[in-house]
C-alpha cells in the first residue's frame, strides 16, 4: 500500500504529488491536477508473509462438536486428524485482529450475478460476488497482500506450501499439500493441477473463466508432474517471479479432475460445449477445495454452501476451519447489494457503485447502524479500450476494419480523450470528492503509480476536434458526424461501445461518453451485454471499443502483469492475434511490451518501479486506454462479525471477499445470528440434492 495511507482517525485521503507531466508529445499534455481529498479511514497493519500462517502438524484438532457427534461417531466421516493432510496450513492468531474464532452463524451476501454452473476451469461462470473465490484454491494467494510490507511483497503459498528455484533460474519445482483432499474425500494431488494445465490452459478449445492462457505464465512455458505431490515450471527467462502471482486466483485455480476429466472430450465423447456445461447451477454439491460448498440452488433466490468437512486449513490451536457454517448469496441486483448490507438484512458488500455512495454514508453514520463502512484508496477506475488489432481478430467487417484503423492513428485517439470530460463523468456517477480525473495508465492507489510520469491531455472540444480533422475525418454532409475519406466510402463514423449491462455505473459511463462524442461528432452506439456476454464478445474481439473497470494489474502491477501490455497473443484486453497467431503491434505497444517484459525478469525493487514509470509515461502518452474516472470503493459489513484486517481494500490483488480471509472470521456468541437454513449439515457426495445430514 501507498505510504501516503489514512488513519483510523479519518485524516483527508491524499493520493499522489502533483508534477509536471514527463515528455509529453504535445503543447496539448497539462500536468495531471491533484485529486479532491475526503475523509476516510484507511489504517493497514503492515506484516510479513510468515507472520500470518505456516504449514506444520499440530498435537490436535477440533471441530464443531455436531461434527464428531453427528458425522464422526456415526461412521460418516472419518475423523478430523484424518480429514486433514499431513501438515495443514495454520493461521497465526497473532495476525488475527480478534484472535481465536468460535463457530456458527452465517455470512450473507447479495449478487446480481446468476450462475451459469459449477464448470469454472471451462469458462462458466458462478455469479461472481465472491462465490468462485470462495469455491476456488488456487497455489498461490494473493488477495491478503494488501497487509504485507512492501519490501518483502510475494505471494502468499497456497496448494503449493512451498517452491523453489534452479541455479539457472529457468526451472520452479513446486511443493503441493500433502494428504489434502477434496470436499467428496477424494485426495488433492497433481493430477488435478496437471488436468488443469494440460486439458484447460493449454487446451486452445477451452476458455477458463479469468482468461489464462499459456501466456499467462509466459511465452513458452512447460509444466510437469514430478509425483503426486510435486509439479515443476520451466520458463525460458530466468527468475521470472512476477509468475508466481498468476499462479493466484483466478489464473491458476485448479479443478477436481476426477469429476471433471470423464467430462472432457479428450477422455470421452462428449462436445467442448457439452464438457463446459456438464454441471450445471442444479448440480449440487461440486467437490472444492474451498471452506464451503453448494448445498441449495434456487433459481434467481438464493444460493446455499455448507462447511466442507474435509477444509484443510486450521488455526494455531488445531480448530478446522471455517468458523462460519454457512454462506448465503442471494440472488437480487448488484446495486439492492449494498443497500441491504447497510439496512442489515445482508452482511457484507463491496461498496463499488458510487451513485450509492451518498445514501450509505448516511445510513452507516447511524450510531444504530448494523454495518460499518470504511472508504480505501481510489482504486476503482474505468478505462475506454479501443481495439488495437488490425490483423483479423474477432473477424472485423469492413465498417469495424475501418474502426480498427481510425483506432491506430494517434490523432484520432487524442481527439477522443481531449473530448472526453472526465470531470462531468464523475459529477454525473456521484457529487462530491469522490471522483477524480484519470487520464489512463496505472490506478493512482497503485504502489508504482508515479504522477510525474502521467501523460494527461485535458478536456479541450475546439482542440479534440482539430485532431479528428488531423486523422482525415470531416462532416461532409452537415448531419453533425464526421465522414470517413471519400477514396473510403464517405459513409458517417459508427462505432459500437460494449459494456456490462450488469451494472449502473458501466451503463451510465457509457451513456456519458456517448453524448460526449457526439460533440465531437462521433457516432457511438451502445452495446449493452450482461456480464458473461461481455466478456465472450470481448474475447473474441468482438468490439470497436469497449469500457471495462480496473483490473488487478492496473491496481497492484504485480498481479496479472501480463495484460498490461500484449507480451503474448493473448494476454491484452484490447489487443489480441487473429487467425495467424500474430500480433500487428504498433510501436509504442512494442515499447510496452519490452518494459513490461523487463519488469517481469527484474528482482531488483527500484528498477521495478523505474521501469513502471516509463511504462506510465509511454502509455499514457499514446492513450493506451482513454481513461474515463476512478474513485474510492468501500467495505461494508455487518458490526457482528470479527477478525476483519485492518485497512483491508474492496479490491487491490483481489477483491474484499479474499482480502478479509473469511475463513478466519467469526461472529462472538454472544451475536450470533438464527440465519442458517442447514443447520449441523456439511457438504456432502457430487451431484447429491442437499447437505449431509
């Protein structure tokens, strides 16, 4: 985190130090004015990675009594030393704000998502709003970051507790978890990290839902199985650590493969479509790794998970986790989210909606209040992408070919940012000093954002319209939208804008630019697409330009580093191979790409950030991305629960629902709550209609 951090005390948020920006192309580029301030509190508790867990055997372990009462003693599980692996992961309870948990009680969440089924590895989606972290394991984690000091910033183990590298540095051997298993009992070896690998990444027919691809962890890198308990990475460079982080959620999760794999066509005669969709939202009790699974599906009602019995992480005194018996998300609207979280009738929320800002801040300053509300650092951001790629991909018509082209010239793309004023945007989403002008590149919350390297071309109508004239565009039959060239067709410019329809915020982003861009004379047509159609369009390039928010390598730099730059085929948002596997790059991507490759090879602290700084400077400065706004997100939960970090953000590596560890929290005794609807149950065999009773 920025040192430039909040105290509990609510002392004002101050982001960033103003300068001159540094080589900016034109006499158009001003300095990036310095962002509103407003009280928050932000008060991280800085430590190291070995101070919140381990992996050691521990002389016992506990569980709920009902457990061993109902399922231990009546021959249904084994025992719980016999459900945990060899040596479990323990959290220190000296890196828990409220020390040693209780169990019981329930987590309630509100999504606006749906599921589409259980098959994530393929690409579907589980609703979101925390559900898949929960459900998903991955090696490595990354979300608890945020409380790490800087200097000694790496991921977190995982699945893999530990790893190690060659003298040459080209070779990673991985440790996995010995004895863990899955929610069904069955064991977690790297068989299910290889099936993953081989029959997922790599499988160019599949689409994980996060995106990984093979480029993900590098151009060119292999992985084998060594024993059921160790896999090894080989990387063409040497020392490339930057990996390790994508080795996190939701890059690097692995599935069950003894579920999965008789459903994959490779080992049956199934379709890539029928093995995406062979576990739908009504298959009930999917093996995870997770601290709970689904036990309940009722449609656009709720989703039910349970305990899994077989969990295998503990605290320091041997207690199984979770302490929560259950998770609840039901299934309403991403903005009914918050406002039931701050009324108390849900639990927790991701406060990331700024046109709810307003109405929370009153409702949680009730010293009645059920929930508290704690704003962070301006995270959250929008980026208008344009799609870069002129070489075939998502198979352009000549109308979006001729996009493609306008969106390569330099002019064009100062005429759209130089009309784009940010300052309305930000008014029109919530008044106040939330918002604050982003011109593009890395989040001002970011630790290697530097303000001095940040390009920025202010709002200037008369300015924008002479660099749209610049790219060969003019009103030729007085309609108020530019022609293309008559030796192109003369016809009106039409571009096609794709958002989330699943959000307000997306939706009313991009109804701003639109009427924005008709002052340029442009002609801008929505594309509304709920999420998971978003998405498919977006990665198959089926877009003119598109508005996405923030994504983890924009906040933390070190996660997800890969799609800051097309370093691969297919690692950039707006800008991925056609048909022939090759990217057209334009110069200033090319420059991108060489900086973030030397950023991914670098161990050395300072030219990192060096480097991440001319990274700015060329991104911004050539309007990578046409930034639209960015603000602060806040957490709101329920006053009952404990052990929440300190300082913990909506989103920085991952979203709040990892950041916080809910494994860890629990609600005392005396608040607990008479919300479970599968009371002493816990998950129990794939495809069984309920928990285990």
């Amino acid at each position: 985190m920025k040192t430039n951090s909040i105290t509990k005390h609510g002392l004002s948020l101050m982001l960033g130090i103003s300068g001159l920006a540094l080589g900016a192309s034109t006499a158009m580029a001003d300095p990036l004015p310095e962002p509103p301030t407003f009280k928050a509190q932000l008060k991280v508790d800085y430590v190291l990675g070995s101070d919140m867990l381990e992996y050691k055997a521990l002389p016992e372990y506990h569980e709920p009594d009902w457990v061993t009462e109902k399922f231990v003693k009546a021959g249904k599980l084994p025992d719980v030393k016999d459900r945990l692996p060899k040596e479990p992961m323990v959290y220190k309870s000296g890196n828990m704000v409220d020390g040693i948990g209780v169990y019981g009680d329930v987590m309630r969440h509100v999504i606006g998502g749906r599921p589409e089924g259980w098959n994530y590895y393929a690409g579907q989606t589980q609703g979101w709003g925390g559900i898949d972290i929960g459900l998903s394991e991955c090696l490595t984690r990354t979300g608890p970051l945020f409380q790490v000091k800087p200097e000694a910033l790496e991921p977190l183990p995982n699945l893999a507790k530990s790893w190690d590298w060659s003298e040459d540095g080209h070779k990673l051997t991985m440790h996995l978890i010995e004895g863990a298993k899955w929610s069904d009992g069955v064991p977690f070896t790297s068989e299910d990290v290889m099936f993953y690998w081989d029959d997922n990444v790599v499988d160019p027919n599949v689409s994980p839902l996060n995106g990984a691809t093979p480029e993900t962890f590098g151009v060119g890198t292999t992985l084998k199985k060594i024993d059921d308990n160790t896999v090894e990475w080989t990387f063409k460079e040497a020392f490339p650590k930057q990996y390790i982080y994508a080795m996190a959620y939701g890059t690097f999760c692995p599935g069950p493969a003894h579920v999965l794999k008789p459903q994959h066509p490779k080992y049956s005669k199934n379709t890539y479509e029928q093995y995406k969709n062979a576990f739908p939202p009504d298959f009930l009790n999917f093996p995870t790794m997770g601290a709970w699974g689904v036990v309940e599906y009722r449609p656009d009602d709720i989703i039910v998970l349970r305990r899994n019995p077989y969990y295998w992480k503990v605290d320091d005194k041997g207690n199984q986790l979770p302490y929560l018996n259950e998770m609840h998300y039901k299934l309403s609207t991403w903005s009914d989210r918050d406002v039931q979280a701050v009324a108390g009738s849900g639990d927790f929320s991701n406060l990331e909606q700024p046109e709810n800002f307003v109405e929370s801040l009153k409702r949680a300053a009730d010293p009645a209040a059920p929930a508290r509300l704690a704003f962070g650092a301006r995270l959250i951001g929008y980026n208008l992408y344009m799609n870069f790629s002129a070489d075939g991909w998502g198979d352009p018509d000549e109308r979006a070919q001729a996009i493609r082209e306008l969106n390569r010239d330099i002019h064009f793309r100062k005429a759209v940012t130089m009309a784009v004023d940010r300052v309305k945007l930000g008014q029109a989403l919530v008044k106040g000093p939330f918002t604050a002008l982003y011109p593009g590149g890395l989040s001002s919350g970011n630790n290697f954002y530097d303000r001095a390297s940040t390009v920025y071309y202010p709002f200037n109508l008369d300015e924008a319209k002479k660099e749209l004239e610049a790219a060969g565009l003019k009103d030729t039959d007085g309609n108020g939208v530019v022609n293309f060239p008559a030796d192109k067709g003369g016809k009106d410019v039409e571009i096609t804008l794709l958002i989330n329809g699943d959000y307000g915020t997306d939706k009313n982003l991009g109804e701003g630019v639109i009427g924005q861009m008709e002052q340029l004379g442009l002609r801008v047509i929505l594309n509304t697409q709920d999420g998971t159609k978003r998405d498919n369009a977006q990665y198959a390039g089926k877009f003119d330009w598109l508005i996405r928010r923030h994504d983890s390598e924009l906040t933390s730099t070190v996660q997800n580093t890969a799609a800051l730059a097309a370093v691969g085929p297919q690692t950039s948002w707006l800008h991925r191979a056609g048909k022939d596997g090759k990217l057209d790059l334009m110069p200033f991507e090319q420059e991108m790409v060489d900086l973030v490759n030397k950023f991914i090879k670098s161990g050395d602290a300072a030219e990192r950030s060096e480097i991440m700084k001319q990274y700015q400077k060329v991104s911004t400065e050539n309007i990578n991305g046409v930034g639209l706004t960015e603000y602060p997100g806040a957490l709101i939960i329920n006053k009952r629960f404990a052990n929440i970090p300190s300082g913990a953000p909506i989103f920085m590596f991952n979203w709040a629902e990892d950041n916080i560890i809910r494994e860890r929290v629990y609600v005392p005794s005396d608040k607990q709550s008479d919300f479970e609807l599968h009371k002493e149950t816990v998950v129990a065999q794939p495809g069984d209609k309920g928990p285990l009773e």
